[in-house]
C-alpha cells in the first residue's frame, strides 16, 4: 500500500478503509475508455458491487471536432443529467476506479471541474479492493440505490485549464509537462515540454507510489511551485493524473484538455514542434 499523506489523501482513499467504513450514500464508477463493446463487457465479467459503468467518451467528454483534441470536456447539461440519474446528491460520496488510475483520474479531474467536491480515486483499483475482501457483482450494473439528499447542481470551470491558442504563446518562465510515454514523447511533442510519464507514479500493483518517491521525481525536473506548470498528454487522461499528483506535493497546475490530440490539427503548431522544440 501506498504510504500518502493527508494532502493527497483527500483525492485518493485505499480500499480497506472504504471498506471498514461502510457508508450508504456512496457511487462507485468504473471508467473505462478501450473499444466500448470489450469494456462493457469486461464491466459485466467482474466490478464491485454497486458500481456504475462510465465509458469516459459518453460521460467524461464530449464528442470530438475537426480542431478539437480527441477527448473535448463534457457539457455540464448532459453531466447533470447523468449524474441525476445515478441519484448523486449533495452528500453523495463518489468513488472512481477504472483499469488505470489514470482513467479514473479524468473521471475525477473532470467532476471537480465541474463543481463536485466529495470525489475520490480508490488507489489499486478493483484489484485492491478483492485483495481486501470487498463484495463484487457480475453481468450488468444493479440499479442504483443512493438515499434520497439535497440535489447537486453543476458548474463549470472549478479547476484551470488553458486553450490551444494560450498554449502556443507561452511564456518561457512557465513549465510545460508532457505526461505521455517517452515513445510517445520523442515522436512529437509541444516546445519545451519536460516529458514525465505519469505512469512512473504507479507501481506493477497499480497503486501510486510514495508522497517522498513522486517529490523526487518532480524536484530533479526543477518542477516547483514557484513557476506556473501546465500539464498535457494525448487527450486528457494521463495529465488529469499528473494534475492530481502536483497538488499533492504543493504545485498547482493547468490542465491542456485538448492535449497532443489538439495540438497535432494545426500545421503551423506542428511546424513549431518539429523545430527542435524552440518557439519563435
């Protein structure tokens, strides 16, 4: 088990103490985003008892454009009326997991963005949770049974983004995270990005690692909090955990929703990636 401390505990929450801790007014949301009709199915073979499904294009984003990245933030409307439907209320404690951390990390970036205080990451996922004796279901997910509370009401725009256009004229003081693999990173990326895979802060048992172990990582990039660090990947998944983990240790960051995915639509952009990273 990961040893965290309190400042990122308040985003991420192990699976004993969920299960010790019984509480009925409590969503688990399984996120996903592979090929929709796998993971359903997958969904159907094991989840944990009670959980929702979340296919991350129809729940956490929104339809893609001829210029957008390939995973758009959703519209508030169509997330309140799903978050209704689940019975989310006020009090409602929602916990995320999917088959990465990351996955449930856009799930989580992207209810915070949208006003939604109690969210939580389960950290180890479904793994952690059998290995710690919690009840899990097969076939379809049951029908919700949330207690009635004060209804929730969205808004957008809780957490910082930036747009593509903001992007291409950033200033050089500012740090720039790619948090894609290195493969990914090496063939192509925006100028003057530092690449820091996200999945490096996991372990093989898919919890993250150390508060100490992520510091380390960060603090040998000079990634502080004395300068403004923007965080992005392919479409929004990976960085949204990067985002999770700088505020862990003290950094606020904006996320580039849009991401690689965006930011390769535009011929002008990707002349300046490939000129060895410099910008005019």
């Amino acid at each position: 088990m990961s040893h965290l401390i309190s400042s990122i505990s308040n985003n991420i929450i192990q699976a004993i103490d969920l299960i010790d801790d019984q509480n009925k007014n409590r969503l688990f949301i399984d996120v996903r985003l592979g090929e929709p009709a796998e993971e359903i199915e997958s969904f159907r073979e094991i989840h944990i008892l009670g959980a929702v499904y979340a296919q991350i294009r129809d729940i956490f984003a929104s339809p893609p454009t001829l210029t957008s990245g390939n995973l758009p933030l959703p519209s508030i409307a169509n997330l309140q009326i799903i978050l209704d439907n689940w019975g989310v209320n006020k009090n409602t404690e929602i916990i995320l997991y999917g088959p990465s951390l990351a996955l449930a990390a856009r799930g989580w970036w992207v209810l915070k963005w949208a006003s939604v205080k109690n969210v939580k990451i389960l950290d180890g996922g479904i793994k952690a949770w059998i290995n710690n004796g919690g009840p899990v279901a097969q076939g379809d997910a049951a029908q919700v049974l949330i207690p009635p509370g004060e209804k929730i009401v969205l808004s957008a725009g809780h957490l910082p983004t930036i747009e593509v256009n903001e992007m291409a004229k950033l200033d050089t003081n500012k740090i720039l995270i790619d948090a894609r693999d290195e493969g990914s990173y090496l063939a192509g990326h925006i100028p003057r990005a530092l690449n820091i895979p996200a999945a490096n802060q996991w372990t093989p048992a898919s919890t993250l690692r150390t508060i100490n172990e992520m510091k380390k990582i960060y603090s040998e990039l000079i990634v502080t909090s004395e300068n403004e660090t923007i965080v992005y990947c392919g479409g929004g998944v990976l960085s949204a955990l990067t985002v999770l983990i700088l505020s862990s240790i003290g950094i606020n960051s904006r996320l580039f929703v849009g991401s690689w995915s965006e930011w390769n639509k535009d011929s002008e952009r990707m002349a300046r990636s490939a000129s060895n990273g410099r910008l005019p």
